[in-house]
C-alpha cells in the first residue's frame, strides 16, 4: 500500500487545499483571533489566580474540536458526492489505486484545512496548557482523543458521502444533525451503562478533570459501581477509560472503513453495506460492546440504582436487538440487478428455495448467534433478581423474529417488483397498513382484554413485547396458531419472490438455437 | 461479454466483440443504443448481469486494479479539477496509475507536449478552454502509456480545428502501437481513422468487423454507372431486361445508364462481356462507393427499425 504521504489523492487535496496565498490568509486569521481571544481571556481574569489559562486551553480545544469535527466532517461529507455530480469520480475508479488507498487519500486529503486550522490553533491551546501546568500526558491523550474521535466522524461523513443519491443535497445536512448527538454524547455520565463519555469532547474532559487512577466502590445494593468517570466497568472489572475510548474508536473506524473501502470502486447498483457474514459480525461485536458494559440496573423505590429485573433486561436486548436485525436484514436485501446477477449465475431453470428465502437465513443466523451472546452474559450473571418464563421468552424470541423475516421477505419481493420507486411503494405500503391495523384495532377496543392482545400480535407482532405470563398462560395453544399464521404469511411472500425470481431468469436456449451454435 | 443491463431495459445484450491490438475500432450506434454501457463494462465501471471482460488477457471484473495498467479511459461529459494546475493534474494520474516515481516528472511533460499544452503547463485547469480540457483529459488517459484507449465520444463539443487535431493525435497514438475503442456520432470520423467497426443498436451488434469487410459485407447491391462513346445502342433497354438488374437510369443524352446490380464481382464482369458482345461501345464503368453513412443509416433503419 502506497504511505499516506505519496498517496496520490492526499497529495491531490494537499495541492488544491494548501495554496501559499491560503495558508498565509488562513495564518493570520487564526492568529489574530487567537491573540484577540486570549487577551480577552487573560482580561477578564479578575482574581489573577491563573485561571485564564484553563479558560483559553478550553476554548482553543472547542475551536479545534469544531474546526476539525464539523467542517472537516463536512469536506469528507461532499467529497465523494461532489466528485460524482462533476462525473470525475468515473476517472479514480479506473486508477490503479486500491480502494484502501483511495479511502485514506480522501479520509485524511479532504478535510486538510481543518488540520491545518486546527494547527494553527495549536499555539493558544500550548500556551494556556504551559501556564495552567497541565501535564502533557494529559495535553497529548487530549489531542489523541479528539483527533482520532474526528476521524471517526470524518469517515462516517464520507460513508454518507459515498452512499448519497446523485442531486441529493441531504449529505451536509445529515452530518450536522449527526454531530450534535456525538457531541451530546460527551455529557452522558455513568449510569446504567459502565462505559463513561465517550464523544470526542471527552478530551477536553480529560484535560480538565482527568485522572490516571482508576476507582470503584460498591453500592447500597452491594454491586460495584464507578466513582469517577475516568474508570469503566467491563464485564464488571475496572478498566480505565482513554483505553477503552481508543479502542472504541478504533474499533469503530475499522468497521466504517471496512463499509467504505468495499463499496468505494464498486459499480453503486452493486452497493452493498457489508457482506452477509460482516453484518453478522456488526452485530455480534456491537451485542458484545454493549454487554461488556452493560450494568442492569434501575431506579429503586428508595431512589437509588438497584439491579433490573431479569425480565427487564431480557426485554431490552431484545428489543434492541430486533432494531439492529431490521436495519441487518434491510442493508441486505437484493435491488433487481443483484438478483438478476445471482439468478444468471445459477443458469437456466428455476430459482432455487435458497434465493427465494433471501435474507432469512442469514437473520436467522444473526438471531441465534445474538441469542447465545446474550444468553450466555446473563446465565453467566446469576445476580439478576425476578424470574423469566423461559417457555414464554422463548415463544417471544421465536415470533418476533418470524414476524421480522415476514416484514423482511415483504420488502425483498416488493423491492423486484417492476417501478420507479419499488422500495419506496413498500415502504409506504407497510406503513399504511400497520397505521390502519393500529387504528382498526383500537376501535375495536369493546373485545376483551386476552382477544384484543391476540387478535392485535397477528398484524403488529411487537404488541407480544407486552405479554405477560397470564396472557402467555391463557392464550395457550392460540400463541402457536398466531405463530403459524406469521409462517403462512412468511411463505405468501416468499412465493410471491420467487415468482419475481423466475421472471428475471435466463430462458433457456430453443432447439434450433442449441442446433445453430453447435 | 454477453449483456449488461439497467432497470427493465437491456442495454447491451448478447454482445461478443474482441479487438485485436492495434485497431482503431469505432463503436456507432444511435443515442441509447448502449455504447458507452458496453465502455464502461469495458472499463470495470459497471458489471455486466452475465459474462466476461476481459482487457489483454486480465479479467477486469476480477483483477480490476490490474487491468487498469492496460486501460485508459475517456467519458463523455466530464469535468476535470478546476483548482489543480495542467502539470498537477496529469501528475496526479501518473501517480495514480502507479508509475515509477523517478519517470513521472518526464512522462508528465513528455504527455503535455503531445497534446500540445506545453504553453498552459503551469495554468490552472479552470482557465483553459474546451478543446483544450478535452486534450488534457486524453492525456490523463494516456499518460501510463496504455495499450488500449477507451474513448467515449472525445470529439463532441469540439470546433473543426480542435477536431482535426484530436484525429491526429489519435492516428499518432495508434501508430505507436495504442489500441483505440472509440465511440462517435460523427461517422465521417469512423472512415477517416477506424480500422474496424461496430454498429450496435438497442444493445445489440450489427456488424462488426474490418471496416472494409463490413462495408463489402453489408453492400447487398452495386451501384453501377455506364458510359458509351456515342449514343445509338438501347443501353437501357439492354440492361432492363438483364438478370439481377434493378433501377435503370438512362443518362448522358442516351450514351450512358445508372443502374444497380444484385451480386458479387464476378456477375458484374459477366453483365460487362454481355455488353460488350452485344455490340454497345463501352467507353466507361464507374462503381459508385457507398459511404459508411448511408450503410450506417441503410443498416440501422432498415434492419432494426
């Protein structure tokens, strides 16, 4: 791979970016601000006990933060977009460069001015970490944080880039909204999970308040707990946080460019987010970072934090794990031409039952690998008070996933079918359709309560989240016929695929064609 | 490479081409007939639903940065970095296309002199004309000295002049051993440097081949004119009553007659010593060629229309 430094593409944007006339104007500008900020800093310091010091470290780090996280986010965010709506992004696709290469030529050539703002910033932020006698272990891990957390966001700006519609303008727009809650992020202490702030802005935290020391304390309840903000809980041992929140990054980046550099030269009618086997990882690793960190607990009547209740908790993973199933199995679903292509493969005939059921075996997968990861935590775990009906916790896994897989092989059919819009339609159409169940239902509000719960899970599935064990128990063998009928409507829509399948198949050769070409 | 296809509508189908090297090969067709679908399938741009790319023996679909280094390449309409300087601009290719490091800085003023922009090679792009953008976009398709160009219609837009020189560095570029694919509208442009064509219309080929063989192939008539050297022989007559003999025109007040002949050679030579014998003082025969225009237009409207 060719070093950042001889890639063609940083070296493009370090050309285009870095003119001398732009650097000296950019130079000075900065300057003047820095001296005019810090003096107006250092003159408001009424009590001369050195606290404008802290004050410009702080506001010379914000700058930075905003600098580099919004404006860079926002050049890494248009670049791609703008290079496809110039149609020069046809002539980067046909180098020689890998897509690796291309995706850190533009992660760390887009967003150049904002570095070299943010350099230019550098001698503020220096000046009031020398007088504030920070130490620079806590200066550098600052700088650390915010950087890499920048590049985090950077190439997420330009995965959004990459992704975005040719004439759509939304990409800026999605950046900014994506940013207020990454800064947000930053203030969220710990609480339920054991992980503390973890947004680029944690830097700043850190030079300001940080520690080196890790500290732990138990609970009126006996569970261990985290004083300070600075120590996190894995898996219940005390790690420290700047570790965990590089490796966080780390991780996190590595996932976003694996999505990037896989789509970067590819054809976008062959878009595809991540493999199947990658989206089953995704969401295996994200099952496994929110476990690791995870504290079930909740407010007691006393009003202090008490461990949750293992139905409560069961609950929470599986609904957030029904949320990150959806959005699995939507970034899987194949548009005409991929169909077309893997039906082409498989030659002349009848499409096979495994494409017609696609993406369920690959859900299901991701159900049961997801299953065991938390199973497994919480059976480990035995301190959760409450008991769960394993019989009924069972039944609900296994119906919501069928119910998924029937929304899913829905929006596979649909998204063959033959119009302009065909994803949109489904989209559309599923919604009608729950808004007019919901609305139905509620009318019919006069049925009792155990028939209104059953009649209401066959069209809105998520209504069984609410079941409890009397209605588990009175609804008997009806569950299982709810269950079957969200199978019958399973294998209605897989037909329906496949009937789609066997159009867009190759016809096979007639006999005097086959006679010709011998 | 049989198919590409978007949507509901195939756009190249069933197409099997190879161009040998050294060709100049000029893909025509109409607007959608999917020429510069089948380029970018060329190219790894695009995926065709089925079959196989391949550029100098590499699978382009499979080994796509490999088969790059034979390739170059040349949209439509296109745009190039308006805030990079000529030099930038082509050094930033070169670097791309992974040429040794030492020999880009030569390559790069040796490719600006080719295409003649030696003038502007410290001006920025923004400021050039558009004759001269199009060059300087051939020249990033040819600065890693490629064996094969892949040019999508690079004379539209262009004045006679630019044109005339576009031929001619293309003609220069082929005679170094370039192989040209070129697609163009501009079919006077085909029989002037096309050393092979292909007519494609709604995805699929029409012909291809040599051109010389295509017009030959195609020709399913001859039109022939004949003079005498004095008017008195029924030459229209004569000729009306012949085998194979259509559309007789008489002219030269009675000492000559247009007509058109189905068949090869060899039945033209037969009708001439029939002539002859039948005592009409031949003085003249003249062929007259039919253009690749009117076999393009001929072609397409009378077989796929």
């Amino acid at each position: 791979m060719i070093p950042l430094f001889s890639n063609p593409e940083f070296i493009r944007n370090c050309r285009a970016q870095l003119r001398p006339g732009r650097l000296l104007a950019t130079l000075v500008t900065v300057a003047l601000l820095s001296i005019t900020i810090g003096y107006a800093i250092h003159a408001g310091d009424d009590d001369g006990r050195g606290e404008w010091a802290k004050t410009l470290l702080v506001t010379s780090l914000s700058f930075q933060l905003v600098v580099l996280g919004l404006a860079g986010g926002l050049a890494c965010g248009l670049s791609i977009y703008r290079e496809r709506e110039q149609n020069t992004f046809d002539f980067q696709r046909v180098t020689r460069m890998t897509p690796m290469e291309l995706a850190l030529g533009k992660l760390f050539g887009a967003p150049l001015l904002s570095y070299f703002i943010t350099l230019c910033l550098m001698p503020a932020a220096l000046v009031g970490a020398a007088v504030a006698h920070t130490p620079p272990s806590f200066f550098l891990t600052s700088m650390l944080f915010l950087i890499l957390g920048c590049v985090v966001f950077h190439a997420l700006g330009l995965l959004l880039s990459l992704f975005s519609p040719r004439g759509g303008t939304g990409v800026p727009g999605a950046l900014l909204l994506l940013f207020l809650p990454v800064m947000a992020m930053t203030g969220v202490s710990e609480s339920r999970s054991g992980v503390a702030a973890d947004g680029p802005w944690a830097g700043i935290a850190f030079v300001m308040e940080g520690t080196w020391r890790t500290e732990t304390a138990v609970d009126r309840s006996g569970a261990l707990y985290t004083p300070s903000e600075w120590t996190d809980l894995i898996f219940g041992r005390p790690v420290h946080h700047v570790p965990v929140l590089l490796v966080l990054y780390a991780t996190f980046l590595a996932w976003i460019l694996l999505a990037l550099v896989r789509n970067l030269k590819r054809d976008p009618v062959d878009f595809e987010l991540y493999s199947p086997a990658q989206s089953v990882g995704l969401l295996c690793y994200l099952n496994f970072v929110t476990l690791a960190f995870y504290r079930a607990r909740e407010w007691g009547p006393l009003g202090y934090l008490v461990p949750a209740q293992r139905a409560t908790v069961f609950l929470l993973f599986l609904g957030m794990n029904l949320v990150l199933l959806f959005v699995l199995g939507m970034s899987l679903l194949h548009n005409r031409e991929q169909s077309r292509r893997r039906v082409y493969e498989r030659g002349v005939g009848k499409p096979d039952w495994i494409e017609a059921v696609w993406p369920g075996a690959y859900v299901l997968l991701a159900a049961v690998a997801v299953a065991l990861l938390v199973i497994t935590r919480f059976e480990l775990a035995p301190q959760l008070p409450g008991t769960l009906d394993k019989g009924m916790a069972a039944f609900q896994v296994v119906f919501l996933v069928v119910a998924l897989l029937r929304d899913l092989f829905y929006f596979q059919w649909m998204k063959l079918r033959r119009s302009r819009y065909p994803f949109v339609s489904a989209v559309i159409f599923l919604g009608v359709f729950y808004v007019c169940s919901g609305v139905l239902l509620s009318t019919l509000s006069g049925l009792g309560s155990r028939q209104m719960f059953l009649l209401s899970s066959v069209p809105i599935p998520w209504a069984v989240l609410g079941m409890d064990q009397q209605a588990w128990t009175e609804g008997g063998v009806l569950w299982f016929t709810i269950l079957a009928a969200q199978l019958g409507l399973c294998a209605v829509f897989v037909m329906l695929h496949r009937r789609q399948l066997a159009e867009m198949a190759p016809s096979a050769p007639s006999a005097p064609a086959e006679a010709e070409a011998a | 490479m049989p198919g590409g296809k978007a949507g509901t509508l195939v756009a190249a189908n069933a197409l099997d081409l190879h161009v040998p090297q050294g060709e100049v090969f000029g893909l025509v067709g109409p607007n959608g007939a999917g020429k510069t679908t089948t380029l970018k399938m060329i190219c790894g741009l695009m995926t065709p639903t089925a079959g196989r790319v391949s550029v100098h023996g590499v699978d382009v679909e499979r080994h796509p940065e490999e088969a790059q280094r034979y390739l170059g390449y040349l949209s439509d309409f296109f745009s190039l970095y308006d805030d990079l300087k000529v030099w930038e601009y082509v050094d930033y290719f070169a670097r791309a296309y992974k040429m040794e490091v030492a020999a880009i800085s030569g390559r790069v003023d040796e490719v600006i002199g080719q295409v003649g922009l030696e003038g502007k090679r410290d001006s920025f792009i923004a400021g050039l004309s558009r004759g001269m953008k199009q060059r300087l976009g051939i020249a990033r398709a040819f600065v890693h000295n490629p064996p094969a160009l892949i040019l999508d219609e690079p004379a539209s837009g262009l004045d006679p002049k630019a044109r005339h020189e576009l031929k001619q560095l293309l003609l220069k570029l082929n005679r170094g051993g370039t192989t040209i694919f070129i697609t163009t509208h501009i079919l006077s442009d085909v029989e002037e440097i096309c050393t092979s064509v292909g007519i494609m219309e709604k995805g699929r080929l029409l012909r291809c081949g040599p051109l010389a063989a295509v017009m030959q192939e195609s020709r399913g008539a001859r039109h022939i004119r004949v003079r005498l050297a004095a008017p008195g022989f029924a030459l229209a007559e004569w000729l009306a009553a012949q085998p194979g003999v259509s559309d007789v025109k008489p002219g030269d007040a009675g000492a000559g007659a247009e007509f058109i002949l189905a068949g090869d050679d060899a039945r033209t030579s037969e009708l001439l010593r029939a002539l002859v014998a039948a005592g009409a003082p031949v003085c003249g025969i003249q062929e007259s060629g039919e253009a690749f225009e009117q076999l393009y237009s001929r072609l397409s409207s009378g077989e796929t229309m």
